[in-house]
C-alpha cells in the first residue's frame, strides 16, 4: 500500500500520521515511520525498540512495517 505524507493511519498501537519511509540496511526492509499521540496505550510502548523518541511528552515516532498500517 501507498501511503501519502501526514496519511491518517491506524498502528498496533493507536491512531498516528504517517511522515515518511526509513530504510534500513537491507533494500527490502522499508519501513513507515508514524507520529503518535501519547495516550494510555502508546506510553508504555515507548519503550519498545522500533520507538525513535523514547523520552517523548506529547507524541513520539515510531517505526512500522507498513503490513502493520491501516
């Protein structure tokens, strides 16, 4: 799926906009990288390894396979 800059989509861990692709060592593994609103079940999930912003307060990016995007 394509998506567009500032998309509204949906990831495993709430409603977030799309901001772009990041893409790591290995050509096919693109992946999404979604700004999301802190709320009680993004916080705890600051801690996971594909969270960029670990010490976020109001919105943190994360990285997704875009197959995890809705």
């Amino acid at each position: 799926m394509n998506f567009r800059i500032n998309q509204a989509v949906v990831t495993p861990i709430g409603e977030g906009v799309y901001q772009g692709e990041i893409y790591d060592s290995e050509p096919e593994d693109v992946r999404a990288l979604v700004r999301v609103k802190l709320t009680p079940q993004s916080i705890p999930c600051l801690q996971h390894g594909n969270c960029l912003t670990p010490r976020a307060t109001i919105s943190g990016l994360w990285t997704f396979r875009e197959s995890e995007l809705k």
